[in-house]
C-alpha cells in the first residue's frame, strides 16, 4: 500500500462525484427541452441521463497481493461504467395547443426530468464531493505531519 493511496482513491470518487454533478446540471437544462434529437424523423424530446459508479478493479500488484494472502482489503476507488438515457419514465404530456410540437390534440411531449429529484440527487452528490475533499484534506494533513516528524 502506497502512502497516496487514499489520495488516489479520494481524487477517483472526486472526479465520479463531479460528472454525476455535471450530468444533473444537464438533466436540470434540458428540462423544457422538446427537440433534443431525431427519431424517424419525428423529434424527440430529452431524455433523463443517469450515472452508473463501479468500484475500480484495481491493479496488479493488488491482485497479486490478494491472490498471496496479503491484501489490506483497502479499495481502489470508483469510476463512472456509463451514462443511461432513462426510457424507463415516460414523457410528460402538457396541454399547450399554441405549442409548435403539440399533436393534434393539443399535448406537448415534455421531458421525463423531474426538478425535484434531480434536485435531491444534485445534494447528493455535493455532499459526496465534500465529505470526499475532507477526506483529501486528512490525508494530506496527516502527510504533512509524517513529514514534520524528521525536523
């Protein structure tokens, strides 16, 4: 185990952290968003994105540690798999006649973002980012004083 270790695996969950935050700030745009692509040739609307976060398999010598008997049982912190478009939840449908994308009933298919629980996966991952950054900031105090140890 090497002394930035934990560095290494604050600054991955850092850096996952700070995608999932950048993919809600998107959903949170986009939310009135009625032509974001073509589907034979009809417009859709925006889709919600979603982050899926997986623990990093870690390198050799982790492996070979393990595989020895000599493994620390410490992570390697995490990394993003994908970003998933949810077709899960369906379009909204909002009477707007005056709309240019209402049907000929008069519904506009809106985007199936939520504000709300974007809004709750959005504090989410700042707490996660900065419970991370205090972490980080342990670790590096706890460098810091290894180091002054030698004076």
């Amino acid at each position: 185990m090497s002394i930035f270790s934990s560095i290494n695996t604050t600054t991955s969950a850092l850096t996952a952290q700070r995608l999932r935050m950048d993919v809600i700030s998107s959903n949170i745009a986009n939310v009135d968003t009625t032509r974001a692509r073509q589907v034979n040739g009809e417009w859709e609307p925006y889709r919600r994105k979603t982050v899926t976060l997986t623990a990093n398999e870690g390198t050799f010598s982790s492996f070979l540690n393990k595989a020895v008997g000599k493994s620390n049982g410490v992570g390697n912190g995490v990394k993003v798999t994908t970003i998933n478009e949810d077709n899960e939840t369906p379009f909204k449908l909002v009477y707007d006649p005056s709309h240019p994308d209402a049907n000929e009933d008069g519904y506009v298919q809106m985007p199936n973002v939520d504000v709300l629980k974007e809004m709750v996966d959005l504090i989410s991952a700042t707490r996660s980012y900065e419970a991370n950054i205090t972490v980080l900031n342990a670790s590096k105090a706890m460098l810091t004083k290894a180091l002054e140890i030698g004076k």
